[in-house]
C-alpha cells in the first residue's frame, strides 16, 4: 500500500489505505510520545493526502484524492477508478473537523492548494475534457474555512494537449502563481515548463513560457521569497540538468544558471538574503542528494552531500544553524524519520 508521510517540526502523520477498525482507533495510546502524533483516514477504499498546508490555529489542510475502488489487473497493473479530489481538515491534534470530497469530476485530484486570506482557500486540479480528449484546463474551486464550496472557474492553460500542475504559491502583490509542464502527447515534442500568474478571480493576467533547447520538461519547483521575488527550478526529463532561476512578480527573469545532472529540485526560502535549493544528482550514487544554500544572487555559500532521501522539512535556527528532517527507508527497521542539524558552512550532523 502507498503511504504520503507529511511533516511539522514537532508532528507528523499518515494518509494511506486503511481497514474501518484502523480508522476508528484514532486516539493516541499512552505510550507514543508526547512529540508524536499519527493519525490515519480513509473516506472510500483509498485516501492519499499529497499536500499539508499549516494553519494559524496549529491544524493543517489536507490536500489529494480519494478512490472508490482499486483494481489490480494482470497481477500488476493497477486502475485508479473513480478518483475524486479530497480536501481535509484537521486541528492541532489532528482530529477530523471536515473534509471536502470533489464530486463535479472524476479521475481528478487536488494537485495544488493555497490559502488567499484567513477565510479563503484556492484549490486547483486539471480536469479531463473527454470529447477534445485533452487536460489542459485547471479548475480552480474557492472554498471557505468551513469547508463549503464558494466559487468555481475554469482556467484554460495552454493549448496543447495536456498540462501537468506541479504546484501553486501566492505572491506578495496577492495574485497566484500556477506552474507546471506542458506536452502533446506526441514524441519528439516540445515539453515546456508553463508558468501562470492568475488573480483571485481565475483570470490569467501573465505567462511565462521557459525552455531547455533541445530538452523535454518534466518537473518543477518554484518558491515565493520575503524580498518578493520569485525561485524557480525546472529539470529536464533525461535527468541532466536543471534551470535555476529568480524572477520579479512579473514573471521576469532577474538571473538564471543551469545546474548539471540533476533531477527532482526542490527549493527552500530561507531568508530575504539566502534560500536552499536541493536535487537529486544523476551519478552513481543516486542513494545522496545535493544541498546547496544560495545567496539572492544566486552565488552558492555553501554546498554539501547529504545520504538518504531529499530532506521533507529545513529550517534555520537563530544559532544560523539549520534542522533539517528526511524520510529513510528500510527493509529491516520500515519508515523513519531522520533529524539533522546542518552548520553555518554546510557541515551536517546526524541527531537521530
């Protein structure tokens, strides 16, 4: 069975297919420790949650899709039917306040999901158009804190064949910032990364079409940072490089460098001044991954090599020093979660 394992500093907690008598045993035993706390939900066969968006009050919003059945054919192959996009809350002890399951659409889920206001949520997932045989529109629904739907609109993203959202942020003059990649379905075509600046209402009002000559696009990362710029990483699809940028509000490039054999960036805002950008390396050694803190701009303070997965969760101390928290896994010991603290000049230390 899948599992999405999300994280806070001091709680996390899984979504994943799960029995009726797992769901109902939600409260925590007396031996689990008062750091930890794990819950699990399920609203049909299967539930994943892929976003945790934290909340003021200590709770978090779950974001992802249900599935009313799973089926296996040829042993191996599995059919996702009916997957519908699922939108949870929970307080700061994880218990159930509601949950939101999308029924305007099947085969959909919740691909990215902002908060607009202390009232208001912007949730977004591309939706299927069966007679064009396309998905290249993102339906954008508003829904309160109550979770009640308020709003819907139909965002056209391109006109190619398909548009694949990566993820969404809210920039600092109030608009959204939708990317992801499009194709044609066709081979040999150009996969470009697609950036979308939107307002409130689902009007696209900017966008920004960024290549790689002579390389296909397959996933990105893009930050909001304090200064109110804009990071962006974009990876290729045969793993060798990655664009690295910053850009104004007005999707403007301010500077922008190519990073060598690497995939699945993910970047970190750290500062006004400084922000960590990590990646897998395409090498030999594909069990570590690359850290590296960037000043704004864009020159590196420090890079390192860290073992195991990409870290889920880095912040910085007021020491300077960095935590960092990442996802290992083990045939002999399962799941765990490994805490590190990284020094001002990149050194990292293992706590547990």
């Amino acid at each position: 069975m899948k599992q999405i394992i999300l994280f806070s500093i001091i709680t996390f907690f899984c979504f994943s297919c799960s029995s009726p008598s797992e769901r109902n045993n939600g409260k925590i035993s007396n031996s689990q420790k008062s750091s930890e706390i794990k819950k699990a939900f399920s609203f049909n066969q299967c539930t994943r949650g892929e976003i945790a968006l934290p909340l003021n009050d200590g709770g978090y919003i779950i974001a992802g899709y249900t599935l009313d059945k799973m089926i296996i054919e040829h042993d191996t192959d599995v059919v996702f039917d009916k997957r519908r996009g699922m939108i949870l809350r929970v307080d700061s002890n994880l218990e159930k306040k509601w949950v939101y399951i999308n029924d305007r659409d099947f085969n959909n889920e919740i691909s990215s999901i902002i908060k607009t206001s202390d009232t208001t949520l912007a949730c977004f997932y591309v939706n299927y158009d069966k007679k064009k045989k396309t998905l290249n529109t993102m339906t954008m629904l508003t829904i309160n804190m109550e979770g009640k739907l308020t709003g819907e609109k139909q965002v056209k993203m391109t006109d190619y064949n398909q548009y694949t959202n990566d993820g969404a942020v809210l920039a600092a003059d109030g608009s959204i910032i939708l990317f992801g990649q499009c194709n044609t379905h066709e081979p040999k075509t150009d996969y470009h990364f697609a950036i979308h600046k939107i307002n409130l209402k689902g009007k696209i009002l900017k966008e920004r079409i960024i290549k790689i000559p002579n390389e296909l696009a397959i996933e990105s990362h893009l930050i909001n940072s304090p200064d109110s710029t804009l990071y962006f990483a974009g990876a290729t699809m045969n793993f060798k490089s990655i664009k690295l940028m910053k850009m104004n509000t007005k999707l403007e490039t301010i500077w922008e460098q190519t990073i060598l054999d690497g995939f699945n960036p993910k970047l970190k805002s750290i500062s006004s001044d400084e922000f960590i950008f990590t990646y897998k390396k395409n090498d030999k050694d594909l069990a570590s991954s690359q850290l590296i803190l960037i000043n704004k701009e864009g020159k590196t303070i420090w890079q390192t090599k860290k073992d195991g997965y990409l870290p889920s969760y880095i912040t910085k101390e007021q020491n300077g020093n960095f935590s960092m928290l990442s996802l290992t896994l083990s045939s002999a010991t399962g799941t765990s979660v490994m805490v590190s603290n990284i020094s001002e000049k990149g050194v990292i230390t293992t706590k547990k």
